[in-house]
C-alpha cells in the first residue's frame, strides 16, 4: 500500500502554506472585484424562462459554455487541447485533495481498487493529459495564428504554461524515484515507464525529497499567482459566463429617458447617453473586458477587421481591458477607439457568436457609437443624410424617387382594418422606399392573396426606427417606435408579418420593452409554414440555389432551417462555407448601408462567397442583404444573381 508523503519529513508544512497562498490567491481575485465595482450595477431581469436564474446567474450557461466550453471546440485541436489541461488539472486537484483526506480523516485512498484505478491509473493519465495540451499550447504560442497576435498578443501566458508544465514533469519525476526505490506500481503507468529511464547513481532518497519539495512549492507558487496572470480566466470565465443572458444577439435593450422628463432633476447630474468613458459601462462589461482571453476568435470572423476596415473588436476590448487594468476610469473612450472604428461596425454579431467565455463585443461598440450620435452629434457624412431624413420624413433613404404607395401600384393591397384584418404586412422603409427591394413586397403580396390569408398594410407606412437605433441614436428609435405602437394600438393590431429581419428584431426585442407586443412572423417562416400546409402550391424547375443568412434572422434570432425549407421545395440547395450562425456579414448592418467603406467592401467578398458555389442563383430573406449582394455581384458578373425567397416562390407558384 502506498504511503502519503514517503520519504519526506514534515510533509504536512505543504499543507500549510496552502493557506497564506489562498489569502494571495484571494487577495489577488478580490483587486479583479474592487476595479470591476467601478461600473454601473444594471442587472435586470430576463424575460427568457427557459434558461434557469436564481439572481443574475444562468447555470445552462455555466454548464455548457463554462464548465463543459462547448464553444471552445469549434475550433476542434484547440477545443481538445483546452479540454486536455483544464480536465486533467481538476482530476490531480481531486487527487490531492484525497491525499489530504487520507493525512487528516484517514481515508482509505491508498488502497484496492480506488488506488489503483484513480490515484495511481487515473492520476497518471491526468497528467499526462495536461503535459500533452500544454505541450500543444507552447507549441502554438512559439507559432501563433495571425489571430492570437493582431493587433497585440496577449503577454504572460506562456511562461505560465511553461510553469505548469514543469510542474507536471518534476510531479512525473518525483513518481518515478519513488516507484524505483519502492518497486513497481502496476497502474502507474507514466511513473513506471519513466522509473525504467531513470539512471540508478542519481537515485537517492535525498534528491527525491528535493525534487519533492520543489514541485510543491513550483505548484503553490502557480496558484498564488493565478489572479496577477492571464490565467486568471479560469476563475472569471466561468462567472462572466453565469452572468452573460444566453438569448442570441447583443441584447441592447432601449434607454430610459425619464430621467430627462422630470424638471426637478439636476440637469448637472443626468445620465450619460451612452458610453464615452470605462466607469460608464455596467459592471458586467468591465468584466467582459477582465476576462477577455485575447483568443483572436472575434477579429477573425469580424467582416470590417477581415475587409481592412478600422475596427477590430479584439482591439477594443483589449484596450478597454488595458484601461482598466491601468485603472484609467476617466479616459474618453471615443478618442482613445477612434469614432471611425466605431462606426465600422456592422452589428452582424459574428464576434459575440465566435466569443468562448460569451463576451459582449456589439454592446460594448453600440453604447461607444450611441455617446457619438446623441451627446455629440458626430455620425458619419451618409449616416448623417440617412438620419436627418429619418428624423423629418421617418425613413432613412433620402434622395428616394419613390413614394410611399409606389410599391402597390398595379396592385389590389388591402388597407389593414380593425377587427377584420389579421395580418399587419409591415413592408418596412427598405421594400417601400428602394425599387429593388419593392419586388419583395409585390411579391409578398401575391403570396399572400394566393394563400388566402387576411392582410393589410398601413395606410402611411413608416420605419420601425431600427437604422436609427443601429446608428446609435436610441431617442429617435424610442420616438418612433412610441409612434408605431400607439397606432398599432388603436388598430388593434396583434399579429404582423415582417419582411426585414431588422424589422423582426426591433419588433421582438425592444418594442415590448417599451409595451409593444405582438405575434411577429418573417416573410420566409410564415412561406414555409403556407408550403407545409399545402396552402402555397409550388414546383420546382431544378435550379439550385445558395442562401445567404441575415445575420438578424440567423445569428440574432436563430432563425435558420425554414428559409432552407422553402428553398429546398422549389430546387436545389447548396451550402457556402460560411453558413448558418457562423454566416458572413453583407456589410449592410449597423447603418453601414448608408457609408462609404475605406478597405475592401464587405458585400463584394461575400458576393464572391456565393458565386463560386456555382449555383444558379442566390437567395436570401432580407432587403439589406439583397441590394447588398446584387451591388456586390456587379464586380464579377453582369447577370442578375441575387433574389428574395419571396421573390423565387412567386415565380414558382403552381395555380389551383
């Protein structure tokens, strides 16, 4: 049986200093806390029941994303490198913990089968996991992906790597000398084959019992230091994920503007209209910025950050994460960011989706970019023209040659009517104002008469506000959607179809938080269910098709699989490379329609994206995404590509 502590006298005194090295380990966490308590406290309730809260936490979150890092092995090697050293590491804590126990309780773990199978099979193996992950991570740190060093790669980690792998060698090494003065263990399985390499003159029980105590005090002095080093992610990721509202998308919410209704307030004492320095986020976010890993894995999939645009998300936080540790409180965040940064991004969320530990990149940008457009004023010169004229006309496309019924002429479009009609047809500003986008609508409305289904429109269609909401001025998307709702209300309105996914989001997300609640369908869900229930006849002509998924459908709301359906009814469908939740950006988003790009266009690699799947043409279900993609096309072919799902079902409707 094996004895704890063999050879070593005093061995307990590791024991010992566990304690002055946890009151580090928890001074150290405590500093983390004290500058993270510098940010507002906004926590709110979710309106979500799926997930499980007790208080702020989400535990599904922490299962899946933080104790299991279910998104870590997206990118598989380094998913099961992690894997390796963060499982291997909680089973040898395990072990020593038994080691403990059978020193103080007298615990039989040095015994049978258990000893066996764990301590000396299990611990071995645990090892030897972590060796080989670290050995991975070491590996790719002396060649690192472009992501992991642009801008900046994170200093610190390898030395700690390199620390915890000597640890784990000099814990081998030790096994090995004590296996070859006491005989062989049959299950220690590293510690014999290391004990047969092992030189017999260098042996003696005196270089065991230094070898001893160097890995423990190498082992203390790695956790004490923990929360000084980027390792201290093994400790905030978990809570920053626990904290993090699992609903997809960025979660902006809308502001409360009481504050500026009520005369008796100190104007001198208002609120700041988002973000312009680090203690105006809220305190999750300055643990977003705490706990950032600097893996690279946003920037890499950002369409400005891949296209040479001036944004980067992994630069923001990174910097933000600087400030904070730096404790600059104070710094004006727009100047330090750059606004043309800010305004490069897309809102397409792909960083947040790609993000392991569920930090908030798109919030975090969206309240930098609304300081800007509200407190002072600074849009960019076509953001600017878009804004004023939805501010006056209440749409965004100035310079339109189109009128707001333009779209119906030829056409027998219902007025909605209260209590008769059941369907709002909410064309938005884009299908109502754009005259390629206004097939969409037209083609909706066929759809909808062939279907048999009760619709209408409004009589003076209007925006939802949402391009101003992406612009970052929340009181001009607060007044509008004020506006739509109390009409809605006096219409009685409940039910409503949308054809922009930027419509669906704003109807879905923040109307209700400002008492707007509806039942609200994309164009492309409701065709699919029409299709399903034979109420929409369609053939099929064998062409294929590719599609490309709105990032406010596929990302933001998880709508994915009914737009394939109905593709998949009327021909072929293929796949592009980036798909699904893990889409490319059309560029369109965040206002960016409205803005002249200084790099390389977003629209035109995706463009690019699609066209070299060969198929016949390209379908999406989002009038952004189409006038982006059909001006993307132009660079490489003349051919007209790029078609709405209402569009494509239109053509195909069978009669009967």
């Amino acid at each position: 049986m094996r004895v704890p502590y063999w050879n070593i006298g005093y061995g307990y005194a590791i024991d010992l200093l566990a304690f002055p090295v946890l009151v580090i380990f928890l001074s150290g966490l405590y500093n983390h806390y004290r500058k993270i308590r510098k940010g507002q406290e906004r926590f709110k309730k979710s309106p979500d029941k799926e997930h499980s809260r007790p208080g702020p936490f989400f535990i599904s979150s922490v299962l899946t994303k933080g104790i299991l890092g279910t998104r870590i092995y997206r990118k598989f090697f380094t998913g099961l490198a992690h894997g390796l050293v963060f499982w291997g590491m909680a089973t040898l804590s395990l072990g020593t913990l038994l080691v403990l126990a059978d020193v103080v309780l007298k615990l039989p773990v040095f015994s049978g089968a258990f000893n066996r199978w764990f301590m000396s099979f299990g611990l071995d193996l645990a090892g030897i996991s972590v060796l080989t992950g670290l050995i991975f991570f070491l590996v790719r740190r002396l060649f690192p992906p472009d992501r992991l060093v642009t801008p900046k790669e994170r200093k610190g980690l390898f030395p700690m790597a390199g620390l915890l792998a000597v640890i784990i060698v000099t814990g081998f090494l030790t096994e090995a000398m004590r296996i070859k003065a006491l005989g062989p263990d049959p299950a220690s399985f590293i510690g014999n084959f290391v004990s047969g390499l092992l030189p017999a003159g260098v042996l003696s029980t005196t270089f065991h019992r230094y070898l001893w105590w160097l890995h423990g005090f190498l082992a203390l002095g790695f956790v004490a230091y923990i929360p000084y080093s980027p390792m201290v992610h093994m400790v905030l990721a978990p809570v920053n994920i626990a904290l993090a509202d699992p609903r997809p998308g960025p979660k902006m919410g809308v502001i409360d503007f009481s504050f500026f209704d009520d005369e008796e307030e100190d104007p001198e004492n208002s609120p700041a209209l988002g973000v312009a320095k680090l203690g105006d986020f809220t305190r999750k976010r300055l643990l977003d910025f705490d706990t950032c890993l600097w893996c690279g894995r946003c920037h890499e999939v950002c369409p400005a950050a891949q296209t040479q645009q001036p944004l980067s998300p992994k630069k923001v936080v990174l910097t933000l994460a600087e400030l904070l540790a730096a404790n600059r409180f104070t710094d004006e965040l727009p100047e330090v960011l750059g606004s043309d940064a800010i305004f490069s991004c897309t809102t397409c969320a792909a960083c947040m989706e790609a993000c392991p530990i569920s930090i908030n990149q798109p919030k975090t940008i969206m309240q930098i970019r609304q300081n800007l457009a509200m407190e002072r004023s600074e849009l960019p010169e076509l953001m600017s023209k878009a804004y004023n004229s939805l501010e006056q006309r209440r749409h965004p496309f100035f310079g339109t040659g189109s009128g707001p019924k333009d779209w119906q002429k030829g056409l027998d479009v219902p007025v909605f009517e209260r209590g008769k009609t059941e369907y709002l047809l909410w064309a938005g500003c884009v299908a109502t104002y754009d005259e390629r986008a206004q097939k969409i609508a037209r083609a909706m409305v066929n759809i909808l008469s062939h279907a048999g289904i009760s619709y209408g429109v409004l009589s003076k269609p209007r925006c939802t506000g949402d391009p101003a909401k992406q612009m970052g001025n929340e009181f001009l998307f607060t007044e509008i959607a004020r506006e739509n709702i109390e009409e809605f209300s006096d219409l009685q309105i409940e039910k409503i179809i949308t054809l922009c996914p930027h419509c669906y989001n704003s109807f879905t997300r923040h109307y209700p938080e400002l008492g707007g609640r509806y039942e609200v369908i994309p164009h492309s869900v409701l065709i699919s269910r029409l299709i399903a229930s034979n109420l929409l006849p369609v053939s099929s002509d064998g062409s294929s098709f590719c599609y490309h998924d709105p990032c406010y459908l596929a990302r933001r709301n998880h709508i994915e699989e009914t737009p394939r359906q109905v593709l998949e009814a009327i021909g072929n469908l293929v796949e592009m490379p980036r798909s699904k939740r893990e889409s490319f950006c059309c560029g369109g988003g965040g206002g960016n329609y409205w803005s002249e790009p200084s790099g390389v266009r977003i629209n035109q690699v995706r463009a690019k994206e699609a066209l070299d799947t060969g198929t016949d043409m390209i379908a999406t279900s989002c009038p952004f995404c189409l006038l982006m993609l059909t001006d993307g096309v132009k660079k490489y072919t003349e051919d007209n590509k790029v078609f709405d799902i209402a569009e494509l079902i239109d053509a195909r409707l069978r009669s009967g």
